[in-house]
C-alpha cells in the first residue's frame, strides 16, 4: 500500500469539497474545487483523475479557462493557467480547504489508507473506478 502522501490528502480534501459544493448546488465553487483537484492530480501523474476534473468543469462552463489546453498536466506549464491557480489556491488554501470539511462534517482520518493506491482513492471520492476512469479518459498508468 502506498504511504498517504502530503498530495494526496489535499486532493482528497479538494474532490470531498467539490463533491459536496455539487451537493449543495454550488456550481461555480464546485468547479475552483475541481480546477485545484485536476491540477494536483496532474502533478501525481494521475492523468485519468485530472481529465475527469477538466471534463466536469467544461460540462458545467464550455468557455472555462481549462479549455484552452488539451489537458491539465499541459496547462501547468502555462502562465495563464499559473496565474489562475494560483487565485483559487489563495482563496481555498490548505488550511482552509480543511476547516471547510471538518464545517460539513467529512471527516478523513486514514481514509487515504484503506485504498491501494491515490488513482483508487481519488476514484472511489469521485463515485467511479480506475477502470471507469481509464475506459473514459485513457490510460491511468
């Protein structure tokens, strides 16, 4: 099993709150959630997890930032894209992403540490499966 890592705790807390902010009909949120999980998720080469996020919010907003790259882990290297991030991670950062969940009562205690690897976990947060993810988005390597 792989160690929880600092990354992909965060991306739980990101996929928890943007799960919910769909719950609660919070559209607008949910999509800064989801730009922040796809972009992390990129990072930790989980390229199947960053293409979901990306889908989502271009489902919800077609002329979202996001659709100028074919994908999150190109838009990294972008400074548009830096600047944007760098927004959303001012206004939900770490510590405050945090406080939101323990305020709608998710709590993540090991939660990372039941599953065998971050692609499962984020999977099963997003309601769907490393295959799902795989047949819709391409390879999960």
């Amino acid at each position: 099993m792989d160690p929880m890592s600092p990354s992909a705790d965060l991306l739980g807390v990101y996929l928890h709150l943007a799960r919910a902010s769909d719950q609660r009909r919070r559209p607008m949120v949910r999509d800064r959630l989801l730009v922040l999980a796809g972009a992390l998720a990129a990072e930790m080469d989980l390229a199947s997890v960053a293409a979901y996020c990306r889908h989502q919010v271009l489902q919800h907003n077609p002329r979202h930032l996001v659709r100028r790259w074919e994908t999150l882990a190109a838009a990294l290297d972008d400074e548009d894209f830096h600047c944007h991030r760098n927004q959303l991670l001012r206004r939900y950062p770490r510590e405050k992403a945090e406080q939101m969940l323990v305020s709608l009562g998710i709590q993540m205690a090991n939660e990372r540490d039941t599953y065998f690897s971050d692609l499962e976990y984020a999977a099963a947060i997003l309601g769907t499966t490393p295959d799902d993810l795989d047949e819709q988005f391409g390879a999960t390597d």
